[in-house]
C-alpha cells in the first residue's frame, strides 16, 4: 500500500488538507497522517490530488492517431496523455471508408488493453452518422445512414455514438441502441437538428451533445436549434475550453446552465503534445499554429488541447470553483460511463493525478503505479 501526504486533495466536490491518500491498485482510504505505519509514501509538498482525467473524444495525440489503426498508434496515444494528467479516454473514429473505420475498430478491439499508458476505455465513434451539411473537418463523402452492421463486431468496444438526429434511418437506430445496447452513450452532434428534433430525439434515446456550439446550427432567439434544446433538457454535454473552439463568455453561459451535466474534453488530432506544422486528420491536411488547427479552406480541425490546459482555461475564464472544473473531467465523466473511477473513494480504480496550482502536471498514476513525473 502506498501513501499521498502533504496534498490538497479533491474528494465529494470539496479539497481536503491535512489528510493522507491510501491506495493500492484500488483507493483505499483518506486517513489522519498519524495512522501511517510503515507504507511507502509520495509526498505532494502541497500540490492539488485529484482522480485521474478521463477524455471522452480524443482522436491523437503524439503524432499518432486513432485512424492510424495500428498497435503502435494506440501506444503512443495512451503514453502520451500522461503528461496532460489524462489517465482513461474513449479512442475516436471519424468519418472515413467503412473499411478504414473497420479496421480502426479492429485494432481499438485487440489492442486496447495491452497499451502502457492511459487506460483505453472503448471506442467513440463520432461518425460517419453525421449531416453531411455539418461535417465540419469530416470528409462528407463517406457519410452514411445510421446502421448497425459497422459496429455489430464491436457492441462490447462501442461506448459513446456521435449522430445527427434528423437524417434518415436515426430514429429506429437510437431506439434499437436505446433498448438492446443501454450502455452505449447517444450523443447529438455534427447535426443541423431543430429545437423541436433534438429534443425528439432526447425521448429516444439520445443523452448526450458533443461539442456543443461546434458542427452544430447556432443558438438563435427564433431558432434554438440544438444549444437550446440541450439548455433546456436534463442532458449531458461536452465543450472544447480550448478558447479556439469557444470563446470564454461562451464557457461561462455553459456551466451556469448546466453545471453538474457539464463534461470537458479535448478533441484533439495527431498534433497534440506535438510542435507547431503540418499534420494528416482523415487524409487531409491540416496547419497547427499557436493552438489551432485548420483545414486548408480554414475550417477548424479538431483541436491540439491538452487536458490540464482546458481545466486552467476554465479556471481563468469561468466562475467555477476548483472542485467543479476537476469534476467535469472526473466525477462526471465517469458517471457517465458507469466506471469505478473519477472519484477518490474505497475501491475506485487507483488512477490519479498531482498537479500544481496551474495544472501543471506533477506526477500521474496509473492503477496505483507511477507512470509519469515532471
């Protein structure tokens, strides 16, 4: 058994002091220092402590990426998220050949539990059951119809969906996934649903929004759209805090109307972690400088942000209390999913993260192990 001493630890949305973190491969308490005895010890000299980060929709990083689909990809991926504080993620497809997705299945199904580094905790599959209007740095050209002989192999791998509501074929698919496949999370994105078809959809089956303002019509006063239908349903949504994807009124309108429901994540492409040039996303070229990353027609293509980055954005920017940022990419993602981590609790997964008081990543932990330190 090991111990964290001398931290600032997150545990039931409040930071704890003068308390000591047991853990194994498991949590196993939040003990008095005093009830030490002979166990080796970390001490945080008086860092923040909190569950590891889990990413949602995260498609590379490392110049490796999930459409990549092969072994070394994933390894790079998973190895690379350490330095960010990211200890679990949903490896994310994106719209390209039936073949192509596939095999990036495939390869997520065989290879996911032999990476080193962050937890690959299922597959994300954002695409290719998109609006074609809104494919944003998707290729349109291999957009199809919802159907379930893409992913009939991988129903175990499958966690999250990423579907336009209003195309054809979307309805019976959500409902057909709603009933049979409960654990698989239906997200509304990369849609030009109406108020009125979104929230639809949300009795269907869908209860989730990716990226919410991003490949999506935008909030008008005579037409909703999907942002108010998501304002006004007990749904979930995620937000890029890259301060690229959104602007940071926008960050704070978020979190006040949703608050608890509220998820972080990155959508970053092959270039996260990575230097400023030219990368491959889907077989297109995309330009990264200064933290952005565009098409050549300079469309927004994915992201390059890194997860402790978008929680100090969310920090500068927003009126959210610490315990609350740390939430959106623990707690909430994690119940989410319906997984044992996110939380410093008895018998959660052992997967944390000590950082300073810019989020400058200290040291990660993996299923009770050291796998990184600054």
């Amino acid at each position: 058994m090991k111990a964290i001493l001398n931290a600032k630890i997150f545990s039931d949305d409040k930071i704890i002091e003068d308390k000591v973190l047991l853990f194994d491969h498991k949590i196993v308490n939040i003990v008095k220092e005093s009830d030490l005895t002979d166990i080796e010890t970390i001490d945080a000299k008086g860092a923040y402590v909190s569950a590891g980060f889990i990413d949602l929709h995260i498609h590379g990083s490392g110049g490796a990426d999930v459409m990549d689909a092969t072994p070394d990809a994933l390894e790079t991926i998973s190895s690379t998220l350490l330095q960010t504080g990211t200890t679990s993620f949903l490896a994310t497809t994106m719209t390209m050949s039936s073949g192509a997705i596939d095999k990036a299945l495939q390869n997520i199904q065989l290879h996911a539990e032999k990476v080193s580094g962050a937890n690959v905790l299922g597959i994300h599959l954002e695409g290719p059951f998109i609006n074609a209007d809104k494919h944003g740095a998707q290729d349109k050209a291999y957009v199809q119809s919802p159907n379930m002989a893409l992913i009939e192999n991988y129903l175990n791998e499958v966690k999250m969906i990423t579907l336009a509501p209003e195309i054809a074929g979307a309805e019976d698919f959500v409902k057909r996934l709603t009933k049979e496949y409960p654990h698989v999370i239906l997200s509304i994105g990369h849609s030009d649903a109406s108020y009125e078809e979104s929230q639809e959809s949300f009795v269907w089956g869908i209860s989730h929004a990716t990226h919410l303002f991003n490949a999506m019509n935008p909030y008008h006063h005579r037409k909703p759209g999907i942002v108010g239908a998501v304002f006004d349903a007990d749904v979930t949504c995620d937000i890029i805090a890259d301060l690229v994807h959104t602007h940071p009124t926008t960050l704070e309108l978020v979190q006040k109307v949703k608050k608890e429901k509220l998820i972080l994540i990155t959508d970053a492409m092959r270039a996260g972690c990575m230097k400023c040039g030219t990368y491959d996303l889907g077989g297109r070229s995309v330009e990264v400088d200064e933290g952005k990353a565009v098409l050549e027609n300079g469309t927004l293509a994915g992201s390059v942000l890194k997860m402790n980055d978008a929680l100090s954005n969310m920090r500068v920017h927003t009126s959210m209390t610490l315990p609350e940022i740390v939430n959106a990419v623990t707690k909430i993602p994690a119940r989410k999913l319906g997984i044992p981590k996110g939380e410093l609790q008895a018998g959660y997964d052992a997967d944390i993260v000590i950082f300073d008081e810019n989020f400058s990543i200290i040291s990660t932990i993996l299923n009770g192990e050291v796998k990184y330190r600054r």
